[in-house]
C-alpha cells in the first residue's frame, strides 16, 4: 500500500506543477479604465496596438465597451468577444442606436446638431426610396414616382417633403421579375448592405461606410476613394437588371474619377467628393426625401455664383457656428471669428473656403489639403445663361479631355 | 500509538470484504470527498462571486480571468460538481447491482436517494449562478414546470423564482438554495447517512458465517486505501480543471435574450427531450417524480435478496431490482442521446 500511495502522491504533486505553469503561461492582462464609464475593460490585452480611432473618441475616455459592447472582463477572444455590437462594426444601422446613439452621443435633437442617427436613417443612402420607387414605377408596380417604400419601414415627423413613412421593399411580394430581380441584384449600395464581392467594393455598413478611412479609423476627411466604394463602380443594365461593373484600370486620378462616358470639369475629379457635396446632402438633412435628386443641390454656381450674382458669403461672428466644430473636427483650416467663408443656398457653411482681401476665394482640401484658388463667374467673359446652371451647361465649355 | 481524529472516524477494524475496490467502487468514499471540494472551492468562489443579477456574470469573469488560480478554482468546482453526479449515479447502481438494499439499511438507501436529488438541485442550481445568455432558457424551462403542478404550481414557482420574470429575479433565489438551503441539507442528510451506514453495520457483506473471507484489515489500513483514492481523483480532478474549462459566456442581457441552441444542462437532457412530446406537467414532472419513486421503492415492493447474496454482484435474488434499475439507467440514458443527437 506504500508504494501506489507515493506513486499517487508524486502523481498529484507532477499535476499541481503542470497546473502551475499553465497558469504562468496565461495572459499579462492590460487594464482600462475609461473616464466615461468608469469601469475596467482588458481589451488593450490583445489590442493595445490599434490606432486610436479618431481625436474625438480617445481610447482613454471612451474605451472599447462603450461603442463596441462585448465583455469587458474577458480574457477568452470567443468570450469576449461574443456580445459585441453589430460584429467588428457597431455602427452598423441595426445597432448603430445603442453604440454611436449611445443615449446622448449622436442621436440627439437637431438643435443640438447631434441628430447624427436619425439623419443617417431618413437619407436616400439608407432608404434608397428614390431607385425603389422609379424601378416599381417603370415596370408598373406603382402608379408613380413617389417613395413609398424602403429598404426597411421608416417614420418620420411630417416635413416639408411631404413623406411621413416608408413601408419596406420587399422583393418577394413583388409580382414584376425584373422588380424581383432589381430586388435581389440591386440593393448592395445602401448603407445597411452588405457589399458586393471585390476589392473596389471594400466598405463597411452605417456609419462605418463612409467614416472608416482606415484600420480602426474614423474620420470626417474622407476621401473620394471612400464614396467609390459605390459610386463610380460601373452600371445598371435595367434590361437585365444586373450591375454590369466597370472593367477599365484607372491609372490615374481622372481616370479613377468617372466613368468613360460622363464628361466633368477639372474641379470635379480634383477635389474630393466632400469638398463640393455638404453635410446634409450626403448624410441627410433629417427629413425623408424621395430621390437623391430632392436632397443634392450644390452646382457650380454654389461656388462660382453666376454672372449676375456672387456666391453667398458668411461672416463668422457666432462661435458657435457650424463651421468651427467642422474645422475643428477636421482641422484643415485654422478658421477665426470675423472669417468670410461661402455658404450654399441653404446657408450650410462651405468651412474649408475662404474670400481672400482680392475678392477670389481659397479652398483647402478636406481630405488632400491642398490649396485650391478660384475666382466667381461675375465680371469674367463667361457666355452662360444665368437661367441655365445646370452641370451639363457648364461642361459645354468647361469639360476637360481625358 | 493512540488513534488520531481521522483514524477515530473510523472502526479499529472491519471485515477486508467491506473494503474492497472491487465491492464497493469507492463511489461513497469518492463522493465524500468531492463533496469536501465543492465546499472549499464554493467557498473560495463566495469571496468573489457577486449574486446579483447586472454584476453576477462579470464576477464569475473576473473570478476566471483576473483572481489568481480563479479559474482552476472555479473549474475545479465545475468539475467536481459533474463528477459527483456521476459518482453519485455509479453508487447507486452498485448499491442495486450488489444487492444491499436489505429490509435493515432501506431507510439509508431512501437517504441516499434523498442525496442523489439533492446533488442534482445543487448542480442545477449552481449552473444558473453563472447568469449568462446560456442559462435564461434553462431557468424559464425550468421553472415554468413547477407551475404546471396543479393546485400548487404558483406557490412553488413563487417560492423558486419570487416575483417577476425568472431571469430578472431569480437569481438571489437560487443563490441562497445553492449555498444553504440545499447545502445544509446535504451536509445534514450525508452525515445521517454516513452514520447510518456504521450504525447500519458497515458496508453491507454477507453474515460473517456466509463470508468466503473472514479477515479483517486495520483502519490505518482504510485511511490509506481513502487517502489513495483521493490523491487519484483528486490528481484526476486537477488535470480535466486545467485542460477542460467551466463553460463561460457573455453575460445575461436584459430583456434576455434566448440564445440559438437552447440546451438544457447535460443532466437535464433527457427531461428536455421528453418535453418535446406532450404535456409539460405529466413528461417534465410527473414523469421525473415517477422514476423517482420507482426507485425509492425498490427495496420496499420488491422481494428482499438472499441473506448470502448481500454484497454479491447481479446475485440471482435481486434481479428483479436489478432489471427494473438497468431499465431506469438505459431510458435516462437513451433519452440523454436522443436530445444530443437530435439538437
């Protein structure tokens, strides 16, 4: 009896050693504890090495949780990461509410400027009301263009649109084949999509589609390869309803910018995208509108005026003007109280432009930074029509060659 | 020399047949000692653990991720809970199978059965204190059942639950039967049963007239032959709590979420698959108590075994019990994999 006890004695003594050191061999936890919350999360253990994700969400007030859900105190990757929100993206619009909402962050009231959610979700890049309703017109599923449905059911308080809900498109009770088809071929752009296979299809979903310029990086200077993501990347053929995409290799900048046929000026695929198109055209201005037509506006004249007027201007004297917190979010300019930046029609402050003392006008870039100088129409030899300011009466002398 | 306390826990001698692996198992001695772990590792996760329902699954996270040797703890507990249920079962189809269940030790075979339900209310219970996204349909199953009894459903389901949704507020319930309630009973029950045995004779064998082997070993001789048995086990234990992990998930959210594989925990399994064929009163309840009492009166309704085959492994004169346990065990088990299979 005294040989199998030793035995089984140096037997227990070999498994508490063996246990020792899998336990030595464990994770070196790294803590956080994040001023917002107030509450310890590990996940720097893993991730300490991700770039902080924007100046305006630093890792040590914000944390990971707040935005990303998922366990906090979890050393385990499966563990950890089993409850996050929306995956690897919270923004993603069917959780965008609880992480970007977060309560008081971007789902406040207009007043506020923090109506960032429900902009985002009454905008045609959500709905995509516009491209449903003229398919469901054109094959005679619906006796005109107005938006009744989207992508999913959405209401809003009554506006000057006129549009107070939209019920969701759904492409099985559809009784159209090309409808059906439009249904399941042609509903990768919107925001809640999943993109199409390819590397020129690279984006997230919600908020991430647009602001996620880089690994684990958000931003407001975005660049216009971000919107090429889906714009620019070929064509629907409305006979078979498929996306046909574009086969050419852009070499170069005014290649990548538009497709072969389109004609466009030196300004449209010099500056990015978000240099012209404002806020509330590309996000949404909080109310639903039927068709992307009904919410973009800036044309050339927005800048340029015509030749009988001069752009609208605005002296900075609130600060608390729109401006500054777009400067100081993208901080491309050092704009200062008593500064004379344009405004579009509907006032929305074109913040990265400048009136210099000679009566000509600076832009910097949002995303390249580069300084741009141009000068309005009104006292040049320019032929327009000021009644004619549509893009393509412009091009007629404007356009460049490829 | 004169005996110290361990020692004089024990007889100074018994038979050597009452002692034997082969007769015995080790299954109670086992059991004893698995119990003794739940007890220290439970109390050294109490110093952690925090039974409330928004705090309770980060503080098991924290016991297994962030308290030195928390994990091996807890896992230690986990398996040692598993493994006494197992224990607990092979005692009892050795009790069967060997034929002691005799007219003088029915009372102690009716303890035991006590002790059996008892560890699986434990195991339950303290399955649900990990309050993760796991547990809420277990729980809602669970306790739904009780109020399907007739006439006392409600107050049953009130007294396990108390008030409100059961994954909202039944948490400090089943905290307190977990380390009190059904512990105290545990440890009562299990010592009345570990005395009754000694007052009972010692582990049953045939009459010293009718035993092939009269001889006799010391109780330094027993203490050794436990001492063996737990450094195996408890080396065992050890290893499956540092290669197989406590389950863990991510913590319960509110208003709970079912999750996709809605599993009852393993010894539940055969009760779940039953539940998917009728009635929840008669398959979850009845069905249960029913095999319960079958148990419970085998040493009562059926013929006693020979005075010689006490001790003797499937003896003729207990086949009947034999036949009616092995039935028991094979349903359990049968429903066991169906579910496994089927989910």
């Amino acid at each position: 009896m005294r040989v199998p006890l030793t035995v089984a004695t140096a037997f227990l003594l070999m498994t508490f050693g063996t246990v020792w050191l899998l336990d030595a061999g464990q994770l070196k936890p790294v803590e956080l504890i994040p001023t917002l919350t107030g509450e310890t999360e590990y996940c720097l253990t893993c991730h300490e090495d991700l770039p902080e994700i924007s100046a305006a969400h630093p890792v040590a007030t914000f944390g990971c949780v707040l935005c990303h859900g998922g366990e906090r105190l979890a050393l385990d990757a499966d563990v950890a990461h089993s409850s996050m929100r929306g995956g690897a993206n919270p923004s993603d619009l069917a959780v965008v509410e609880a992480s970007c909402g977060g309560g008081d962050c971007h789902s406040g009231t207009e007043a506020e400027q923090r109506d960032h959610i429900h902009r985002v979700m009454t905008s045609v890049q959500s709905t995509y009301a516009g491209a449903i309703a003229s398919i469901r017109y054109t094959y005679g599923a619906q006796p005109d263009q107005g938006a009744y449905l989207g992508i999913s059911s959405i209401t809003d308080e009554p506006s000057a649109t006129g549009i107070g809900s939209l019920d969701t498109f759904d492409s099985l009770s559809e009784s159209h084949p090309s409808v059906k088809a439009f249904g399941e071929n042609c509903l990768t752009c919107h925001l809640n999509a999943v993109p199409r296979d390819g590397e020129a299809f690279t984006r997230s979903t919600g908020c991430a589609s647009c602001h996620a310029v880089g690994e684990h990086t958000l931003s407001t200077a975005i660049p216009y390869a971000q919107c090429n993501a889906c714009h620019n990347r070929g064509n629907y053929d409305l006979r078979t309803m498929t996306f046909v995409e574009r086969t050419d290799e852009a070499a170069t900048r005014i290649q990548d910018y538009y497709q072969p046929i389109a004609q466009f000026t030196q300004c449209e695929y010099t500056l990015d995208c978000i240099d012209c198109h404002t806020r509330s055209e590309v996000m949404g201005d909080g109310d639903l509108h039927a068709s992307k037509k009904d919410i973009q506006y800036v044309q050339c004249k927005t800048c340029h005026g015509t030749l009988t007027e001069l752009p609208h201007t605005r002296i900075l004297t609130d600060p608390d003007d729109i401006a500054f917190t777009m400067a100081f979010l993208n901080p491309v300019v050092d704009l200062q109280l008593g500064d004379t930046v344009l405004v579009t029609e509907e006032g929305e402050p074109l913040w990265n432009t400048r009136l210099l003392p000679d009566g000509t006008y600076a832009m910097i870039g949002k995303a390249s930074r580069q300084e741009f100088t141009f000068r309005p129409v009104m006292g040049t030899a320019c032929e327009q029509n000021p009644e004619e300011q549509g893009s393509q009466y412009c091009h007629e002398c404007h356009a460049v060659e490829r | 020399m004169r005996p110290g306390f361990v020692q004089h826990l024990h007889p100074p001698t018994i038979p050597a047949a009452q002692a034997r692996w082969r007769h015995t198992l080790g299954a109670g001695g086992i059991a004893i000692f698995l119990a003794l772990v739940l007890a220290i590792t439970g109390i050294l996760e109490m110093f952690y653990y925090v039974p409330e329902p928004v705090q309770a699954a980060h503080s098991v996270q924290q016991i297994t991720y962030h308290v030195p040797f928390g994990a091996l703890t807890r896992n230690l507990h986990y398996w040692a809970a598993q493994l006494l249920l197992v224990v607990a079962g092979i005692h009892l189809l050795r009790v069967v199978f060997t034929a002691v269940y005799s007219r003088t030790r029915r009372f102690n075979y009716l303890l035991g059965l006590a002790l059996f339900v008892l560890v699986i209310l434990l195991d339950f219970t303290g399955y649900i204190l990990r309050w993760d996204i796991d547990v809420c349909w277990p729980l809602v199953t669970g306790t739904n059942l009780l109020k399907t009894v007739p006439l006392l459903g409600g107050l049953l389901y009130r007294m396990a639950v108390g008030g409100g949704e059961a994954c909202s507020t039944a948490l400090i319930r089943f905290y307190t039967w977990h380390i009190f309630g059904l512990s105290i009973f545990v440890v009562v029950l299990g010592v009345w049963h570990a005395f009754r045995v000694r007052r009972d004779g010692g582990i049953a064998v045939p009459p010293p007239k009718k035993r092939a082997a009269p001889e006799r070993i010391s109780r330094d001789e027993l203490v050794r032959r436990e001492v063996l048995a737990m450094l195996v086990v408890g080396a065992a234990l050890l290893l499956l709590a540092s290669v197989a992990p406590a389950p863990i998930a991510s913590a319960m959210t509110q208003p709970p979420t079912v999750t996709a594989e809605a599993r009852a925990p393993w010894f539940f399994l055969w009760v779940q698959r039953l539940l998917q064929w009728g009635d929840p009163f008669v398959l979850g309840v009845l069905v249960p108590l029913l095999v319960l009492a079958v148990l419970a009166l085998i040493p009562y309704v059926l013929p006693q075994p020979a005075e010689e085959d006490i001790g003797r492994w499937f003896s003729r004169s207990g086949r009947a019990a034999q036949v009616v346990v092995s039935l028991v065990f094979v349903g359990v088990l049968a429903l066991t994999l169906l579910q496994l299979a089927g989910a």
